[in-house]
C-alpha cells in the first residue's frame, strides 16, 4: 500500500491523538502500589476494545490468569490471493504461485506503567506541548502502541484494495511492568489453539515475527539483558530493646552481607571477562531492605531483595551459586543467627534468532521510511520481547523516542511517533504481503 502525503499526515495526526487519548486513562499497576490500590489495565483494555472492533480487527476471547487484569488480543486475517481451496493448503498454493509463504506479524505492547507517586504534574493530561506528548506512560510505552495500531488499521481499512496475505497480530498485554502476565496469557493461548498435536519444542506459533515498540529512540534492538530477583533475610531473635543479652539484632548483622554484595557487585563490572560484546557488563543491586517493627525491640528478621542483570548464557542457577558463595565467605554466625536464600522471578535475555528475515525485514523498513541506515544494538532494560523469543518467535524491540520513563516529568517526541507509523506500515506492507 503507497500512501500519498495526505494520507501519511492523517495517519500521523491519529497516531498523537490516539497517544494522548491513551495518556489520559489511568492505567497503573496495582502490583507496583505498596497498597495495591492502582486502576489497572481494565479502562483501557475496554478503550481498546471498542477502538479495534470499530476499525475492523477480530477480538480474541482471552481467559487471563488473573481476572483483574485483563489483556487484549486481535487480529487482520490476510487471505491468499488466490484464496486456498478446501484441499489445498495456504503454503502450498503460495507454493505453486512462486510466492513465498504467508508471513503473519505481531506488535505486542504493554498498557500498564509505573506509579505516578512521584509525578510532577498532572501524569494523566495527554498535553501536547512544544512537540511532546506528556505524561505517564507515553514513552513506556502508549506512544509505541499507538503507533502499531494507526499503522494496523490502516491495511484494514483498505483490505479490499490492498490486501495482505498474512496475518497483523495486535497484543495490548498487562502486567509488563511486574510478572508478564498478560504477555503469557498470549503465549498461552497461541499454544493452545495451534499445532496441538505437536510436542511443544516442535510447535510452531503462528507468527513469523514479533515487534515490541518499547521506546528505543527509533534504534532496532536485537538482544537485550535478562534479570532474576532473589531474597535474602538473616533471622535473629526478637526481645525488648534493653535485653542486650537476649536479643539478636538482624538489621545489624545484615551489614555484613551487603558489605561482601558491595564489593560483588563491583566485581561483576570489572571483571574484562565477563563482558558482552553488544550488551556490555553484567550488573547486580540491591533493591528493596525490610527489618524491624519498632525502635525499641531486636528486629528478629531483616530481608533484602536483590536483583541481577544477566547475559545470554546466565540464569538463575548463576546467581544462586554466586550468592551462596558470599553467604559460605562471610564470617562464622554467632549464636542465635541464620540465614536463608530464596530465588524468584527470573526473565532470560533476548537473543538474536538463528534466522535473520524478520530482523532484516525490520532493518529495510526502518531504513525506507526514515531515509538512513538504521541503527541496531543491545538493550540494557528487559521487555516481553525475550518471552517471545524464547517461544521461537523472532522477534525485536523498537519504538519512538521519549524520555522520563519512570521519572517525574514523561515524554515523547511527536515527529517520532510520526516516524514510527512510518516505520511499522512499511514493515508491515514488506513483511505480510
């Protein structure tokens, strides 16, 4: 499909009005809120909803594995052109057509985002102002789902006279910002639903690659780090705060093992061997400390949650061994002290995949739209893109420019939210017709 000017500036305009529509419903994450009292994704799933079934996409009935946060799925079915009989396959008529196979596309972004505790203004204004598009969640990343699905809509609403033989996925998922729930409720129902009478390792997804328009500054990201999460709590003994000989102080013990994680820490930054050579260094912080009830009593537990940033080849096993091996180096407990390791959530890294079409397909339609070579790299943050991956899903991170993720002042750039519509048409006209 060539779009004229006019046609790009419109889809241009939807793009920022539709980041801002997004900007301006509340949907932060009640598991990042220390009362559990946040909206949630539900607004915004049903503004989504509504959106996609007006403009023509095919809803995806989905069983979240949390009813409180819901995701949303849809779909534009490509058809082949000349449609497939009863008895012949889609791949096999591509086949006798000289065509290559149907290739179907994914764009999968997130809808929740951080807390807005520490906003400076209004997080929910969706103001455009001196280029930008302000507030929580428009770079991380509205804008970028915004973009996928102006660019989407677009093949429907010309599927008559432009029509794509594969397939454009849509996944507005929960939950990114903490476990990923809403990106494996998709992956769950992909594999539900298709090659059911193949083992998993031989289930093919019915997607040929997968997009995650986080916002990476209009760079295509091919691999990014992983991170696991672990805990570690040190059990003294309660008793009054003038029962010196009773109590056994746990916050105070616990000094000794943040000191040795310190110096670990350091360690794993300048260790020359253990650096890669797109995603640099591994990294490790401590992340969260607990202990004590009052000022007045032995706190009898104190626990700290740490977090490893890990490279393709690490994984949880790796961090375990390292901990144990600082716990085994520290000084002989005293009576009355112990201490325990718990592993918990683990995201593995996003690698390359065997197979370049999809990261090649990205990196031509990144450089037609823009009129440059595009740029790849690594990432240093994690996105749902490593679960997909992992599934056999070639897949890339990339997205429009935008700062204050996280922060107190969030934007994004508006000629890049322009750029990035221009970016995902092209991919998707070179990519699924």
């Amino acid at each position: 499909m060539t779009t004229t000017a006019p046609c790009r500036a419109s889809l241009h305009d939807a793009a920022v009005e539709l980041t801002r529509q997004l900007v301006r419903i509340d949907s932060t994450s009640p598991s990042l809120s220390r009362t559990g009292e946040a909206a949630g994704e539900s607004g915004i799933a049903a503004f989504l909803v509504e959106w996609l079934t007006t403009r023509g996409f095919e809803i995806i009935p989905l069983e979240p594995s949390d009813p409180r946060r819901p995701s949303v799925l849809a779909v534009h079915r490509g058809r082949t052109h000349p449609p497939a009989t009863a008895t012949t396959t889609a791949d096999a008529q591509a086949k006798e057509l000289g065509l290559g196979r149907p290739r179907s596309i994914l764009f999968n972004g997130h809808i929740d985002t951080v807390s807005v505790s520490n906003y400076a203004t209004d997080p929910f204004s969706g103001e455009l102002r001196d280029g930008r598009v302000y507030g929580r969640g428009a770079a991380d990343m509205k804008a970028g789902l915004a973009c996928a699905l102006v660019a989407a809509a677009s093949f429907v609403s010309h599927s008559t006279s432009c029509p794509l033989r594969g397939d454009v996925w849509i996944a507005a998922v929960a939950d990114e910002e903490d476990a990923s729930r809403g990106s494996y409720d998709i992956l769950r129902y992909f594999e539900q639903q298709h090659d059911e009478d193949q083992a998993p390792p031989l289930r093919r997804l019915p997607i040929d690659g997968a997009v995650f328009p986080e916002p990476t500054d209009e760079q295509v990201i091919t691999m990014h780090r992983g991170f696991v999460w672990a805990t570690v709590c040190v059990h003294g003994r309660a008793a009054h705060g003038s029962l010196w000989e009773q109590g056994r102080d746990a916050v105070a013990e616990m000094g000794a093992f943040l000191c040795a994680f310190r110096a670990y820490a350091a360690a794993l930054l300048d260790d020359p061997e253990r650096r890669h050579p797109i995603l640099g260094r591994p990294s490790a912080h401590a992340g969260t400390i607990r202990g004590g009830d009052e000022v007045s009593t032995y706190p009898s537990e104190c626990t700290v949650v740490l977090e490893r940033r890990t490279l393709p080849g690490e994984d949880d096993t790796t961090f375990r061994t390292e901990l144990l091996g600082l716990l085994d180096s520290l000084p002989p407990h005293r009576e009355g002290f112990s201490w325990s390791l718990d592993m918990g959530t683990v995201r593995p890294p996003l690698v390359e995949h065997a197979q370049r079409d999809f990261q090649d397909a990205v990196m031509e339609a990144s450089s037609k739209a823009t009129g440059r070579p595009a740029a790849k790299t690594g990432g240093q943050f994690w996105t749902d893109a490593a679960l997909f991956s992992q599934a056999g899903v070639p897949s890339v991170v990339v997205g429009p420019h935008g700062q204050g993720i996280h922060a107190h002042d969030e934007w994004v750039e508006v000629e890049s939210i322009k750029t990035m519509v221009d970016v995902y048409s092209e991919l998707i006209q070179s990519f699924c017709a």
